[in-house]
C-alpha cells in the first residue's frame, strides 16, 4: 500500500520507526504528502541551499509563503512563481486557474495586496493534436481566474517545443505590495491559541494532488482529473479583502494558505515551524460534501481556503469580518506543547504523530547526477547567408514562427489595465511596470528562461536565463531587487536530468551573485516525463525590479523619426541554439552563447543610468532572434521603420547571433553624442546603427523590408493557428 502512496520502501520503514507502529490510513496519507517531491523537496533541497539569498534588500528570503524585499520608504514587494503543470495539462482551464489562484494566496497570505501577475507558458509542438486545445483551455483559465479577482495580468512568455507534448509547463507569478513592518508569517505560536479556518469548504476536488505533481506521467493521465482542483475566483476575491482586514487588527498570530496538500501541509508546517503540537477536530471544518473521512478533509486540496492562528479572545472580532465577507470560518482546534499532529472525528483519534521527526527526517537524497556534454561549435559555413532567400524571406520566416510570433491572441484575453496601475504591459516592454497603488513609485516584473540553451548546456542556460531577467528590467529602467525561480525538470533519479538540475543552479547562482540578484522564493517541479520523455530543462526565472517613478520606464516601440539607434554592448556573431539556426537551417545544436557577467552588469547599469537622465527614448535588450528581430519588433511596435548603415557584407552571425549583454537604444539625434561620450566614460562600447524613418527596415544591399509586412506575419499565425480547431 505504502508505494500507492509514492512512498519507497526504505521511506516506509523510516515511517515505522518514527510512529514504533503502523500508521494508520490518515497517517499514512500525512506523512506520504509531506514526504512528496513536491512538499519535501528531497532532490533538490541540497541544491537549492546554494543559491545566494541574502542582501541588504531581502526582508524575507526562502522557506515562507513568498520572498519579501525592501522597496523603500516603508514597502515591501512580496512576490513568488509557482508551477500547476501537471493539472494543466489533465484538465487545462481548471488546472491553469486555480494554479493563478493558488499563487495569488502565497502573495496576500503575507499580507501584501496583489498588484500583478505574470505566467510562463510551454506547450508542445503546434502540430501535435493536444496543443490547440491546451492552448485554449490554459489560457482562458488564467483570463477567467486573474480577470475575475481583479489582478492585471502584466506580461509573460509563451514557448512551443516538441520536448512539452505530454507535460506542458504553466507557471504561474504573483507580485504584491505590504507595508515592511507589517508582514506575516507562517509559524505558530502561544500554547492553547486557537486555529481557525476560513474560506470555502472542504471537498474532494484535489486529493493527493501534491503526490501527483511528484510522478510522471502515462497514457493514463487523463484518469487523474479527479485530482485537479477546482477554483473560484470570486470566493478568492473576498478572501483577499477578508484577509487583509483582518490584517489590520491585532488579532492573527500566524496565518498560512492551503495549498499543496491542503490542511495537512498548513497545520503541520506551522506547528512544526513553531516548535509546537496542533490537535484539530475535523467534525468543525465546513465541508460542501456528505460523509467525508479524515483521510479526505485532511488532503484535499480544495481552493480558497486559509488556516490561521489567532490571538486567545480575538475569535468574534475575526468571526465578524469573515461573516461579513460571507465566507466559511470555523475554530477546528488548538495549539499544544505535545509536538504531535492529532487528530479527531466522531470522537476517535485517527493520527497522534510527532510533527517534528516527521518534518526533520523527511528524506533528503544526494542523487546521483552527470555533467551535460559540451555542444560541438558550429562550422563556420552557417554564417554565410543562403543565397536563395532575401533578408526579407529570411526576417519574415524567424518573425513569424510559433516562438517568435506575436502573443497578442493570448494577452488580449487578460485584463491588464484593470485597478488603473500598469504602466507598460505585453508587447510594449521589455518587462511589466505596475505603479504602486496611490504612488509614482513602479515595479518592473519579468519571466524569463531560455530553455534550448538549457539542453545544450545547462550551466550556461541557467545563468543566460537570470541575465536576460537582469536586462528585461535594466531595459526599462528598474533597478534589479531579486528573483523568484520555478525549476522545471524531467524524472531527477536520472542521472542525465539530475545533471541538468544541478548545473542550472551552478549558473544561476553564479549570475545572481555577481548581479546582486539574490533568489527570495521559488518552486521546484520535477517529473516531468511522459512515457520516460522529459521536458526540457526549464529553469524559469521570475525578477522584480524598482522604478523611483514609474512615468520614467521607457518601452521598445520607436516614437520618432529621426532617433540615433544605438548598439550597446558588442558580440561575435554566435548562432549556436539560435532561433535563425532552428528556423532557417533546420538545426539545433551548438552550444549556447556565453555569459559575462561582468558585462552583463556593467552594461545594464549604463543603460539604467541613461534612462534615469531621460536620454532614452525606446529600449529593447537583444535576445532570440539577434539585432535585426530587435529592431524589427521595435520598429513594429512603434510603427516607424529604419534605416540601417553599416551592414552591407554583414553574415548571419551580425545580423542574427544572440550574443548576450546587448541592447538597442533609441536616442533623440541631439543627444547621440552625449551618450557616445557616456559610454566611453564608463567603458560601454556603443555603435550607431541608424536613425529611425519611413515604414521599412533598410540598409543591407538596399533592400527594403516593410513594417507592415513583417507586422502581418509576426500577428498572423497564433490566431490562425487556434481558428483552424474552429
């Protein structure tokens, strides 16, 4: 029975040592979700404890619901990503709604008021008969979800590849604002406090969801929908202003949201975290379901639902306010000084274990793992351009396919814009911008991971992917405060794929530390397999930046005729893993571009700076693609086309290598030379490119390749793409 519950053998009998007995059904369940992959960490844990996550900005790094930082003048963003692949991909609305629901929960369970949310999106190849329709369903239930509560989704990223045809990724991010000196936390606290619940009640919908999202995948996934949850965005809306009214009393002690395995993650991670025992008597939990067992209450995962420990005495004060909401609130139990989990119903005792051994002995495995072979270096001959296609061709080709091509299909369906506060949302920035509500202040957000470079070389994708985070948020102007991750990995008792795992962290925590770009929260999912075909590695990488005033954030269209573009940074030429190797040669190898750090700092800090002096008109960090598709999306979001000099004789290298460390500035002509000066000064090397004109692009051999047609076909395939299931 112990292996249904995904527990090993040697899992099983640590279990019997620390009860001296057998478990009982409920227990057995208990300790089977808290020693899941997806509560314990126990790959990835030994790894994840390398990564940087201090500085002077961090009030609050890993192991609570979110990561806290210091935003000045007394706020503090409270943000963290977190993954619902697995359910996304069983039942696509659901399970993508409710992981939009569940984040959200992290983020105000701190008492920070939600300002914006972000996704990553991987789906597999849009020829594959699942993807349309995942697709669909995925993305109408963050619309409905985030939409309905009333948080402006601000941006994200949405990738196609084969490698994701039986496990698509959904990761969901959340960024919130609190005051510094009123945050919450999750560990219990007072002998005799009593623990109450709030929200909606408690059904069937989600058990054992959290050993689900430990396991792969089968052909038989799809009998797995009873696991998925099923969310209410409404509910989640008044649990959000319940909560943070009560926030202003004096009333809670601890509070923590139910998540992954619901009651039995909430209540013994904070009795635990307290050094306390916790009795609950089940017969008190509001339940929309007949003849529940404690089995069931205990690890279901229904939505919208908080446990909190409150101050003796203040239960009517917090009773009033969640009446007033009209949600469920309930006292199911105490606080002890037993150190045990019990737990009663119907006057029997179905658990008495000790929390703190079952926390401290959950399993923490040291897996075994093998270095990624480095990619062979590309032969020389792919920089030369093919001689049967035109730029134009060529351009057009990279522009619209299923990576490259617009995502307005997608973002259209989000309310962005609701509460008045985004400034720069998809398809206008580089990154997000929110203001803070009531003040100029904004915040940048960002979600970014290069997964091909992660196959090829995982310690330099995982360092490409917190440097572009760094530059998505440099480009707007925000200083870069701290990063959120989301580990999305294939089966880690591999040792290829544990391989993998392992040099990602090596190259984020390289780049966070030379960034100063600690990591405050993120979530780990691994198993991502079907069949014994993994995902790629995808290391996504949410970031948040700081903006004194959020009107100062500069976005990639061109405004004006006549600007300088300017180049900053310089490259080789580096086609590896490059879109225009995939898209136009038919190939995906080599290895991925390099990453100087230094650089990486060095450059963003510059191109900070210009923006901070209003020097900048339009800013774009050159990433798939190379320069010619960062003009080009330049130059389509503004509408204005450009001339080009200097790339007569250019080869496929200059024209679409992604090198790293780059941007393409827009300048008025009057303050070109300014800046030229500038970065000569801080030791930037700086090009002129061109000036922005007319409605093409121009300049290579003279050919003229129009905004309007490059536009057409960058628009053209996603919505064609899901109008074809109609």
């Amino acid at each position: 029975m112990a292996r249904e519950f995904g527990l090993s053998e040697g899992e099983y009998n640590n279990a019997l040592e620390i009860l001296g007995r057998q478990p009982t059904y409920t227990e057995l369940g208990i300790i089977s979700v808290m020693w899941s992959e997806h509560c314990s960490y126990k790959s990835s844990k030994k790894w994840l404890m390398t990564l940087p996550t201090t500085g002077p900005q961090v009030i609050c790094g890993p192991g609570e619901n979110a990561g806290v930082v210091d935003a000045g003048d007394g706020d503090a963003i409270i943000f963290k990503m977190e993954s619902h692949n697995h359910p996304s991909y069983i039942e696509p609305f659901q399970g993508a709604a409710t992981g939009v629901g569940g984040i959200l929960r992290d983020v105000f369970t701190m008492g920070a008021r939600p300002i914006a949310n972000m996704n990553a999106l991987r789906f597999g190849a849009p020829e594959h008969p699942k993807t349309r329709h995942l697709v669909s369903g995925v993305v109408a239930g963050i619309a409905h979800y985030g939409n309905c509560v009333g948080v402006p989704t601000i941006g994200g990223e949405t990738n196609f590849h084969p490698a994701y045809n039986g496990n698509i990724l959904v990761n969901a991010m959340t960024v919130g604002v609190a005051k510094a000196d009123r945050i919450f936390y999750s560990a219990a606290a007072g002998v005799g406090n009593p623990v109450v619940y709030v929200g909606s009640k408690t059904g069937r919908d989600g058990i054992h969801g959290a050993t689900m999202a430990s396991a792969e995948f089968s052909e038989d996934s799809e009998e797995k929908r009873p696991t998925v949850q099923v969310g209410d965005p409404f509910t989640e809306k008044l649990l959000i202003e319940a909560c943070l009214e009560l926030m202003e009393t004096d009333a809670i002690v601890a509070i923590q949201d139910m998540g992954a395995a619901g009651l039995t993650s909430s209540s013994v991670e904070m009795a635990g975290k307290g050094g306390l025992g916790i009795e609950l008597v089940l017969d008190d939990v509001p339940m929309r379901e007949e003849g529940m067992t404690p089995y069931e209450i205990m690890l279901s995962e229904s939505q919208e639902r908080m446990l909190i420990i409150l101050k003796p005495g203040r239960e009517d004060v917090a009773k009033a306010i969640f009446d007033k909401w009209e949600l469920d609130f309930a006292v199911i139990g105490t606080l002890t000084d037993t150190g045990k989990l019990v737990i009663k119903m119907h006057g029997q005792t179905w658990c008495d274990m000790p929390i703190a051994p079952v926390s401290n002995a959950s399993p923490l495995y040291d897996r075994p793992w093998e270095p990624t072979p480095a990619a062979a270096e590309l032969e020389d001959a792919v920089r030369a351009l093919p001689a049967d296609k035109t730029l134009g061709d060529i351009l057009e080709t990279i522009m619209s396919c299923p990576d490259q091509a617009s995502k307005r299909w997608i973002w259209e369906q989000y309310d962005s814009l609701v509460n008045g506060d985004t400034r720069f949302m998809s398809g206008q920035a580089d990154a997000g911008v929110v203001r803070l509500p009531g003040q100029s202040k904004g915040i940048a957000v960002t979600t970014d991971c290069t997964p091909r470079y992660c196959l090829a070389d995982p310690v330099r994708g995982g360092a490409q992917a917190v440097a572009e985070a760094y530059r998505n948020l440099s480009a707007v102007g925000a200083l870069p405060l701290a990063v959120t991750d989301n580990m999305n990995f294939g089966n880690p008792e591999k040792p290829r794929i544990m391989g993998q795992f392992v040099g990602a962290i090596q190259g984020m925590a390289d780049a966070c530390r030379a960034l100063d770009f600690p990591v405050v929260s993120g979530n780990v999912s691994l198993y991502n397999e079907t069949n014994g075909e993994a995902i790629l590695p995808t290391p996504a990488i949410g970031a948040v930046g700081l903006l004194p005033d959020a009107m100062i954030a500069v976005g990639i269209a061109f405004k004006n005729e006549g600007d300088t573009i300017l180049l900053v940074g310089e490259g080789t030429g580096h086609l590896g893993q490059s879109l225009y190797l995939r898209e136009i040669l038919g190939r995906e190898d080599g290895p991925p571009p390099p990453v100087d750090l230094a650089v990486e700092r060095r450059n963003g800090e510059f191109v900070r700076g210009l923006i901070a002096e209003g020097l900048v008109v339009s800013s774009h960090d050159i990433q798939d693609g190379g320069l010619l598709v960062t003009v080009a999306e330049m130059a389509m979001a503004g509408g204005i086309g450009a001339t080009l000099s200097g790339l007569d004789g250019a080869d496929a290298g200059t024209l679409f290598g992604e090198d790293q460390g780059r941007y393409v500035l827009a300048v008025r002509a009057d303050k070109a030379a300014t800046v030229q000066e500038k970065a000569k000064a801080a030791g930037v090397p700086v090009s002129v490119l061109g000036k922005t004109n007319g409605t093409a692009l121009t300049g290579r051999g003279g050919e003229a390749i129009t905004i309007a047609r490059l536009k057409a076909a960058n628009e053209a395939w996603l919505p064609g793409y899901m109008a074809a299931a109609e």
